[in-house]
C-alpha cells in the first residue's frame, strides 16, 4: 500500500475510485489488463489520500445534484478500507451535500457503513451494487480467494432489501468450462430474486481477457483447472470476448427467469435507473 495525492477524483461523468488496485484476487479480473497503464503491483494498492478533500471541493462547485459512483475499477471495501476508512468519508461528503450514490462492491464490509447508506437514500438515493459470480462456495473461495462468498453477499443484500435500499446485482463473468452453467446460474437468480433486487446486469455468458490480465486467469487456471488453460487457447485463442458456448440457452433462462419475476435486465434500463438522480431541479447548491 502506498499514499499518493491526486489531482482530481470525479469523471466527467460523476464516478471516482479512492483506491487503485486490488487484494481480493479474482482470478479473471480485468482492472489487471495493462491497456490500464498501472505502474505498480495490482496488490500493491495505491491509496489516494486526498479523496475527502477532491470531492468535497467538487460537490461544493457543482450546480446540480446528481449519482456519485464509486467501485466500477477499484473496489471501494477492500481490506485497507477498514483501517483507512476513506470511502467512509466520501460517503459521509456525499450525504452532506446532498447527493446520491451508487456503489459496486463484493465484500461485506459494505455493512458498516449500513446507517449512512440508508440515510443517502432516504434524503435522496443510494443503489448498492454487488457482483455474483459462483453459485457453489468451494468453487467461489478458488475464483474470488479473497472476499466474502456468494452466499455471505446474498445475505448482504437482504440486508440492503430489509433496510429500503435498492440493489443491482452484476451477473459476470460465468467462466466457460468453469462456471457456465444452469445449476450456477439459477442458483445466483435465486438469490437475487428472493433478496428483491432491482435490477441485474448481465452481458453475455462469458469472460474478457485482455493483455495482463489473461496471464494472470491463465495461470490461475494452470495451478486450480489443470487442461482448462489449453481449453481456452484452442477455443478462444487471444480473443478479447470469449462467449460461452452455452451462452444462447443460459441466456433464455436469465431473460425468461427475470421477466418472470419482474427484475430489470435490460443493461440500458438499469444503467438508466442507477445513473438517474429523483430530483434534477438545476438549482444552485447551497454550501453546507
């Protein structure tokens, strides 16, 4: 872990990441892909220290309220989170301007920051976002070693769903060979259904891999799959999308299963739902 001080923290479009890099080694991880032009180790987390005061200055300038996003690179709950607490004070910022949040996490940890989280929405909206991948624990603890299970993140957003806070789940990636399944995907619809989510966002069935992050899942693969590795060079050789070859049916049971339950799936509703703040009255914010 290292400190450094940057010189901006929101897009354009109203997302940061406090931290950068990541010590819940998922085996397929795309923030890994060098096209990201990280200059230290992946593990070696680069915290930026001056998150509180970039966003607080970036609120206070803005003339209307919107969703502030945080997680889509770089988890924001990682282990340093608990000693550093910077997401705490984003989120503290955030709820004292006035402003919404949507939050992508896979950890549990998310749970301490319950009251805030519930207050945001209350005063104006948080969607809390969580990744489900792998249905069977055992096989989960191999692909994502170092974060909560599935099923621990199911109880999680039954939390969020007692408390009044709506949740998108992110259904990817199903690994071919690995994870491509309708006992996986109907167990994670399961939960997902009775946790009442919102909405699930869900590409294709499959995996990216990119330069830097393929060597990583690759080695992965040889030291849990033995054979699997070969299995995706000959299938898949150095595509950067590569579809499950179960993808056509898998996919008619996410769609089917959802319209049944009446869960949001098209990726540009949910994106719509979670970007759209309730109230864009294009006021000047009143410094608080």
């Amino acid at each position: 872990m290292h400190f450094v001080d940057a010189k901006g923290i929101l897009s354009a479009k109203n997302s940061m990441n406090i931290y950068r890099g990541c010590t819940h080694g998922c085996i397929y991880c795309d923030s890994r892909s060098t096209c990201y032009q990280m200059k230290h180790d992946f593990e070696d987390i680069e915290v930026k220290q001056n998150a509180p005061v970039l966003l607080e200055e970036a609120l206070r300038k803005k003339r209307k309220r919107c969703m502030i996003g945080t997680g889509a690179m770089c988890d924001p709950y990682m282990h340093c989170e608990e000693k550093l607490g910077l997401t705490r004070k984003c989120l503290e910022i955030i709820h004292r301007y006035g402003f919404g949040l949507s939050i992508q996490t896979k950890s549990d940890r998310i749970l301490r920051d319950l009251s805030l989280l519930k207050s945001i929405n209350e005063q104006s909206k948080c969607v809390v976002q969580m990744t489900l991948t792998t249905y069977d624990p055992e096989l989960c603890k191999i692909l994502e070693p170092h974060v909560c299970t599935t099923k621990r993140r199911y109880e999680t957003l039954k939390v969020m769903q007692e408390n009044g806070i709506p949740t998108v789940v992110w259904l990817t990636p199903l690994l071919p060979f690995i994870n491509d399944t309708q006992e996986n995907l109907r167990g994670i619809l399961d939960y997902c259904f009775d946790a009442g989510v919102k909405g699930i966002i869900c590409f294709e069935m499959g995996v990216t891999l990119r330069d830097g992050d393929r060597e990583f899942f690759y080695t992965a693969l040889d030291r849990h799959f033995p054979g699997i590795k070969q299995q995706y060079i000959r299938r898949y050789g150095n595509s950067y999308i590569c579809t499950s070859d179960n993808n056509e049916a898998l996919m008619k049971i996410f769609n089917d299963e959802c319209e049944a339950h009446g869960v949001m799936h098209n990726i540009g509703q949910v994106f719509e739902y979670m970007s759209e703040f309730p109230n864009q009255s294009g006021t000047q914010l009143s410094l608080i």
